[in-house]
C-alpha cells in the first residue's frame, strides 16, 4: 500500500468512511505484524476493504453485471452485504490486487468457514478499529491480540444475539463462521 492507494480511496469515501478506513488500516498492520502476517498487504486490504461502502444499489448491481458475479439472496438485499462482494470485485479487476487481498475484502462482512489469517485479520481490523464504540467491543479488542479466532467468536457470538434479540435474521455465511470456529476451537481442544 502506499501513498496512490491511499489517494485513490481518499478521492472516493466520505470524511467518515476514510477515517474509519484510516483506523482499519492501522489496526491491520498492528495485527498483521502480531501474527506474523505480510503487513503491506493487511494494509492493502484494509485500505480497499470498504471502497464500494456508500455506492448506490443501482451501482453495485451494475458491477455485479459486468464481471458476471452471482450472489445469493442475502447478499443482494442489503447495501451491508453487497459491498463486500462489489469491493472485491474491484479490487481484483479494476485494481488488479492479489486474490489473497481480494478474498479479505471479499468476506470481510459476514466472514466464512475456514478463513485465512488475513481475512481474519481484516474482519477483526474492521469490527474493533479505534473509531468502533458499541458495547462489548472492549471485549473483542482484549482478545484480538493474544487469539485471532476467539476474539471472532467473541465479536460473531455478540453479532448473532444482538441480531436475534432485534427479531432480524441471521445472515447464513455469519451463522456458518461461528459454527465453524467453535468446532474448530472443540477440536484443539480434545487434542
Ligand atoms: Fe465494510
Ligand atoms: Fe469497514
């Protein structure tokens, strides 16, 4: 990442949107470096990861067009989900960034089973950046750096009751991530 990538989003998001990316971007690379991650591109996907954020519905659709790119119903409700999935697709063909940065973008909203470190990392970067401040992210952020998958578990487990409690849905791919760590975590655990 460097001062272009910067430029570019900077040219794009809203005062908001940027300084949310900004603390993504920062807090990426503290992750990054924690885990022995290739830092540059952690900062390169936090830099991109929200890019189509505030794009009108008219304008994902039509990028979801052009590259042929089917989702399925959750997804295309909702500006939330959708523009994980049309800042991937710009980012892998309009910036031309490595499919390990562009699969971090992609899932970077409702996460998936098995995911790589930098998605992680990127999913966390996204949910406890310094301008976050709802209840229960303290949580998440005194875990992030001593456990990547349970500070998820923590944050995924808080996403899902606050959802429930509100009557909305669960997004599947949000649901499935959980699952997935919390086997992942029994298994370790009768090892
Ligand atoms: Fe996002
Ligand atoms: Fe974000």
């Amino acid at each position: 990442m460097n001062e272009n990538d910067l430029k570019l989003v900077r040219a794009i998001e809203d005062d908001e949107r940027y300084e949310h990316t900004l603390g993504c971007v920062a807090t990426a690379e503290k992750l990054a470096q924690r885990y022995g991650e290739d830092v540059d591109m952690a900062k390169t996907a936090a830099c991109y990861h929200d890019i189509t954020r505030r794009m009108d519905r008219k304008s994902q659709l039509k990028i979801l067009k052009k590259y042929g790119i089917i989702v399925d119903r959750s997804e295309a409700t909702g500006p939330a989900l959708l523009h994980a999935v049309t800042a991937a697709a710009l980012a892998e063909h309009d910036y031309g960034l490595s499919p390990e940065i562009v699969s971090a973008i992609r899932w970077h909203t409702t996460g998936k089973p098995n995911m790589s470190k930098l998605d992680k990392i990127i999913w966390l970067a996204d949910y406890i950046e310094p301008g976050r401040d709802f209840r229960g992210v303290d949580d998440v952020r005194n875990v992030a750096y001593d456990d990547l998958d349970k500070a998820m578990i923590i944050a995924l487990t808080r996403s899902v009751d606050h959802l429930k409690k509100l009557g909305n849905a669960v997004c599947p791919k949000t649901a499935e991530t959980l699952k997935y760590l919390l086997d992942t975590q029994k298994d370790h655990t009768l090892e």
